[in-house]
C-alpha cells in the first residue's frame, strides 16, 4: 500500500508487529520520514505467573534435588579434606633444647672476682656485666651447696654476699647453676648423723647415698626447691649419672620441679683438664668429641689451665670447637686479662651458638686424610649451615673439602675467623669462601655459614 501523504499509519501486513507512519517532507522534494514502533521486550514471567509453577511437583522435586546435590558435595569434600589431613604423613617435632643447654655457661669465682664493670670494687654486678659481654645467659657457682649441711652455703662463700648476686642474676634473668649434692657423704654430714636418716644411705658404705630409696628422692627434691630453687638457683649439675639408679632419681627429681623449672638436674659433665694431657693433637681431639657429642656433655674448661698443657693458640682452637659442637661448655678462670683479649670472640661464638642448626643441627666430620685438621658441618634444613675447621698443626697448611658433607653447599660466608700466628692487621677478612676448598694456615680456625642444600 502506498504511504498516505497527511502521515496516517498504515499497517503493512496483518501479521507484523511495529506499525510505520510516512511522512512527507514539506517543502516537498521526494523525500520520506519513517517512524518504526518500538519492538516490546520480554521483561520475564510476573509474580502471578511464578506462582503458577512454585507448587508444580516437577519443579519442586528439582528443587529439592538440587538442595540435596548441593549439601551432600559440600559435606563429601569436608570427609574428604579431613581424611586427607589424617593421612598425610605428619611432620616429625622439631626437637628442643632444655633452657641450660642454649647458652655457654660462665663460672664464677665469687672468692676472686673481676670487677668487670670497671666500679673499682667487686660486686654482683659483675657477674652480670660478665655474662653480657661473653655473650652469656648462665653463670655456674661451683659447690654453693655445703656437702655438710644441704640446706647452707658452703663455707667458701658468704651467705649475704651470694644473697646479693642471685638477687642481682634474677633481676636480670640471668640463670644460676649449682652442683647437685655428693654421692657420698662425710661422717660430719647432717643428714648422715641423723638416725633418722639411715635408710638414706647404703649399710656400710661409709655414707654412700642409696639413690634407689624414694624416701631419699623425696628429701632431695624438698631441699632443692624449697631452699635453692626458691633463693633462685635454676639448676644442679649432677658430676655422673653412671648407674640406672641416679639417672632415675635425676628423672624422677626433675619431674618434681618441673613446674618450678624444667631442667632442673642434668648430668654427664666432663672435666677437659683431664683430656688435655701432654701431646695433645688433632686425632685426639676429633676422638674425644666423637665420643661425647652423641651425648648433651657439659665441658668445664678452663683455659688458664689449658694453656699449662697446650699451646696458647691450640687452646683458643679448642674453645672455638667447643662452642660449635653439641654440648654446653662451663668457661672458667675469666679474670681482667681474659675478658680484655678474648671477650670479643668469645661474643661471637656465643652468638652463632645460638643459630638453630648449631643448637640441633646434626654433625658430620669431614672424612679427610689432613691429621692435624678437626672439621665438622652443623646442617639443619631450613635455617642456616655452619662448616666449622680448625687447624692444630703449628707450622703445615691444611685445605679442606666440606661437599662431600650432605647439605653443604659449594660456597658460603666466613663468620669467623682466627689465625693465632698473624697479626689481625696484616691478614684481610675472606668474606666469601668456596667450600671444596677451605685454606687453612698453621693455627687457624674458621667458621662459614652456608645455605644448606637439601
């Protein structure tokens, strides 16, 4: 149909929605508007028309299928994390070490003090300015506890003055150390004396204490907290514990204290005086740790002493390995000249003593055929490493592979390190350091932390 020229609409055909009105242009010139309609769109079902299917049992059912779909792959993916958290092969605890075997221990002359904090007197203070120095957290007081009566002092030591410096330790959480009491006892002992008490020692043992009597046990534990853990004495070193009887008493007195403080009684100490005899070498000293560091030793060493044995320089490569190996070394015979030229390294083998690989990092020697070489790597995955070498040999040079350790890496960074022959001034720091091949020179010590592989 042909468009009506006053603009009226004309519908197309019958069957198509939108509606075309023509408009002719006025001036006239053959041209035509067209106006389309707009095209109505599905806007969806209303509320009524829901409503129609909201109780239709098809749909119902699909609701509820769906619903129960839903839940029950929510619940099986719960079973299924649950199981796989129960199944997974748990991590194995990290071990940790009792708060006494953390720290080199310093021990305190209390008879012939250092005045450490340069006062102009000795005074309690000192201990803990010693301590701070060396880098320390523990001081031992050897045989605070008299052997004659178990409750006092012994007579070396003045009652007011040892009053002074657990108060002055406390106050700047600084752990005192003590020996537990004897095995065996004197015939003036109190608790020997005492009829009352017999059972407390072995029949005709001239005051040998039976350590298989709880009654026995019981006493001991009392004293101990009662009157020296409450003075604030945190631990007693028990010489041997060489039979089943004293490591049980030990346990069974630690398990008492334990809510007082763990770690009360330790045992397995070792006097270093007596290993470091005349030709004293490398191959005895790797024996000696071989077999001792299986076994948490406390090494009280004294290198005044040392030095009448071994040379100068071989005692300081002993007390570099002693800090680095398992074990806790007690340094004794600190006096003024000792502080003045050690105390700085002695502060930084305190301070890598307390990295988490020399704390519980397994220890391997190095397999090498250098005699005169002590080597070994503490290697803990995840922290740190430690390649630890010290040469005793007074005039040969020593090179030494760590690789062929497990974890050790092919290089690492020097910590420390002391040759006892040359002036510091005229030797310049190695800072990065290869290890398959570590030089070492007469009397020279080294330490390297690496990057463990594992």
């Amino acid at each position: 149909m042909a468009p009506q020229e006053d603009g009226t609409k004309v519908p197309l055909t019958d069957n198509e929605c939108p509606e075309a009105k023509f408009t002719q242009s006025d001036p006239p010139n053959g041209d035509a508007r067209i106006d389309m309609g707009t095209v109505p769109a599905f806007s969806g079902l209303t509320k009524e028309e829901l409503m129609k299917y909201s109780d239709d049992p098809f749909w119902v059912r699909l609701r509820w299928a769906l619903f129960i779909i839903f839940w029950l792959g929510w619940v099986a993916m719960l079973v299924v994390a649950i199981v796989i958290i129960i199944q997974a092969p748990r991590c194995a605890p990290q071990e940790k070490l009792e708060w006494v075997q953390e720290s080199a221990i310093l021990q305190y002359d209390v008879v012939n003090g250092v005045d450490a904090d340069s006062s102009g007197d000795v005074n309690p203070n000192d201990v803990v300015e010693m301590a701070k120095v060396l880098g320390m957290t523990s001081v031992y007081l050897e045989d605070l506890i008299s052997p004659l009566d178990f409750e006092k002092e012994s007579a070396a030591y003045d009652s007011e003055e040892i009053k002074n410096i657990l108060a002055v330790a406390k106050e700047n959480n600084l752990n005192v150390i003590t020996d537990f009491v004897p095995s065996q006892v004197s015939a003036d002992n109190s608790w020997f004396k005492n009829d009352s008490y017999k059972d407390f020692f072995i029949p005709n043992s001239g005051g040998e204490f039976n350590f298989s009597n709880p009654d026995l046990i019981s006493a001991l534990t009392d004293v101990l907290r009662d009157v020296w853990v409450s003075k604030g004495v945190k631990a007693f070193l028990m010489a041997n514990a060489d039979t089943q009887e004293l490591r049980d008493a030990r346990d069974t007195i630690n398990a008492a204290l334990k809510d007082e403080v763990d770690g009360a009684v330790v045992s397995n100490v070792t006097d270093m005086s007596n290993e470091l005899v005349s030709g004293f070498n490398a191959e005895m000293f790797k024996a000696f740790l071989d077999g001792h560091v299986s076994d948490w030793t406390y090494y009280k060493y004294n290198p005044k002493v040392a030095e009448s044995k071994i040379t100068p320089e071989m005692v300081r490569l002993v007390t570099m390995s002693l800090f680095l190996v398992p074990g806790t070394p007690i340094l004794s015979g600190v006096d003024k000249d000792y502080l003045a030229s050690q105390k700085e390294e002695i502060k930084q083998l305190s301070d890598i003593r307390m990295k988490e690989s020399i704390k519980i990092g397994t220890m391997t020697f190095v397999n090498s055929t250098e005699e005169d070489v002590v080597a070994f790597a503490r290697v803990l995955k995840g922290t740190p490493g430690y390649a630890v070498a010290v040469n005793m040999n007074s005039v040969n040079n020593a090179t030494i592979d760590f690789t062929t350790i497990k974890g050790v890496d092919a290089s690492g960074d020097v910590s420390l390190e002391a040759n006892y022959q040359e002036d510091p001034a005229d030797k310049s720091p190695r800072g990065k350091q290869s290890l398959s091949s570590v030089h070492l020179g007469p009397y020279e010590g080294i330490v390297v932390q690496f990057v463990p592989s594992l």
